[in-house]
C-alpha cells in the first residue's frame, strides 16, 4: 500500500520540500515516488520520505 498520495507535500531525507507527482514499483517491488521541487523531478524510495508538516494559517 502507497504511504504518499498524488499531490502531497512531503520532505526527503536531504531537507528538501517537494510535491508528489507519480508513484510507482520497480522491478523488484519497491515503492518509489516521483517528487517535484523547484520544476526539477526527483525519483527517491519511500522510506526516504516523510509527509511535511501542515501549516495553518490564522484568520
């Protein structure tokens, strides 16, 4: 089961905020995800994800 979902925002293990725009397998099963940042496409494991935290803004 994906961990991430079209169109969020997540950070990688290199401290770089990107959006998700394709998740797939590779061969051997692993789940990868395609994560725009600045215009430029990086395609990193899973495991070197986790969701960026919300910010609410105040009326």
């Amino acid at each position: 089961m994906k961990k991430f979902a079209l169109g969020d925002v997540v950070n990688s293990d290199k401290g770089r905020r990107g959006v998700v725009r394709a998740a797939y397998r590779s061969k051997e099963g692993q789940q990868f995800y395609a994560v725009e940042k600045d215009g430029a496409m990086d395609h990193l494991e899973e495991h070197r994800l986790t969701p960026a935290p919300r910010v609410e803004l105040a009326a």
